[in-house]
C-alpha cells in the first residue's frame, strides 16, 4: 500500500476491510501475504516516496508482491487526475503495471464512510445517520458532516473523526458492488481489486 493518510482519515483502514470482504472466506490473507506498507502524510511526500519504489523494482527487475495499491485522496483534483499522477511513473516495459491497483476518493475518505447510510448508521451506532451531503469541493467538509453528526447523535466528540468506526461501517455493507456504484473512485478500485482476486484464485 502506497497510502495517503490525513489526521482523522486513514483510508487504508477501510479499504483493507473492502478487501476482505471481496475475498470471501476461503483463502483470507491471500492479497496481503506479499505487500509493504506505505504510509505518508504529505502529498509530495508519498509521490516521492513512490517514485523511489518504482525505480527500485525496476533496478530489481522483480516484482515480489501480488499488488501495488495506491491509496490518495482526490482533493477535488478528479479521480482519473490522480490516477494519471501516479501512472506517469510506469512505462510499458514495467512488468509489473498490471498490478497496479488505484483507490481514490474524492474528494476525501469521509465521503466512503458516509456513502452507505444503514451501514453508517449500524456501524457507528447512531439514532439517525446523516445524509450524504452533496458533492462539495471544501476542506474538511465531509469529516465535519460526519464528525458533528457523530458527536450530536452519540453526545461525544470522535477520537479520530469517525476513521476508528470504519471496520464497523464496512462490516455492515450488505452489497459491495451495489456500494461501489456509488462513487467513481470506489467503483474503478472495487472492480480493479476484483479482477485481481480472480487472477489470483486461478493460479
């Protein structure tokens, strides 16, 4: 995971919880038994950190994971922008380009937490979960939404702004891919990750 962490949102927690959740039970673990772990504050940090990455698996002529997952957030910049970021640091003789998986969403996490609202509200255990807010291009709008909501509903402030419910919320989506539909990053990782799973079973 190459994964782009803000104070109060770490997108990696969720999305490894997707992950499980798409494996099924029959091989758990499977994606994850080759993976390192990247977690980056900065933006231009994380971009740095994965130019390097890329170069050095390139020297090695060797790729000894099952996949790179690049997790960032979109920062209203568009999820297809941000793939194309980081995809201008492969080129074609990479043997490893079809292992990259892309996660983005945009423009914050906040928003995939809140995108399933029976899930939202079992998972955190509110009274009644707050409406998805339209798709707004603002700091922190979305972690606010959810953060007051949290703290209106539970009379308690977040440790994390809702990010340490995220195993919840996930847990009680019922349909992955009814989920995914919902959101254009969400779906391209969903149907990414899935097709690498059935590459992986096959093998």
């Amino acid at each position: 995971f190459f994964c782009h962490s803000r104070e109060g949102g770490n997108p990696d927690n969720l999305l490894f919880l997707l992950d499980s959740r798409l494996r099924g039970n029959d091989k758990r673990g499977l994606i994850f038994r080759k993976m390192r772990v990247f977690v980056q504050t900065l933006y231009r940090k994380v971009k740095q950190k994965y130019s390097d990455f890329i170069k050095e698996l390139r020297e090695a002529n060797a790729f000894p994971y099952l996949a790179l997952v690049v997790v960032i957030d979109g920062n209203c910049k568009g999820v297809k922008k941000r793939i194309r970021d980081f995809s201008s640091f492969l080129n074609e003789q990479d043997l490893f380009t079809d292992q990259v998986i892309y996660a983005v969403p945009d423009p914050h996490i906040e928003k995939w937490y809140m995108m399933d609202q029976k899930a939202l509200k079992l998972g955190i255990g509110l009274r009644v979960a707050p409406q998805l807010p339209p798709h707004k291009c603002k700091k922190n709008y979305y972690k606010d939404k959810l953060y007051d909501a949290i703290q209106l509903d539970l009379n308690s402030e977040p440790e994390s702004s809702g990010s340490e419910y995220a195993e919840d919320i996930v847990n009680n989506i019922n349909n992955i891919y009814r989920f995914a539909q919902l959101d254009e990053g969400c779906k391209r990782f969903i149907d990414d990750l899935r097709a690498l799973v059935k590459q992986v079973k096959t093998e």
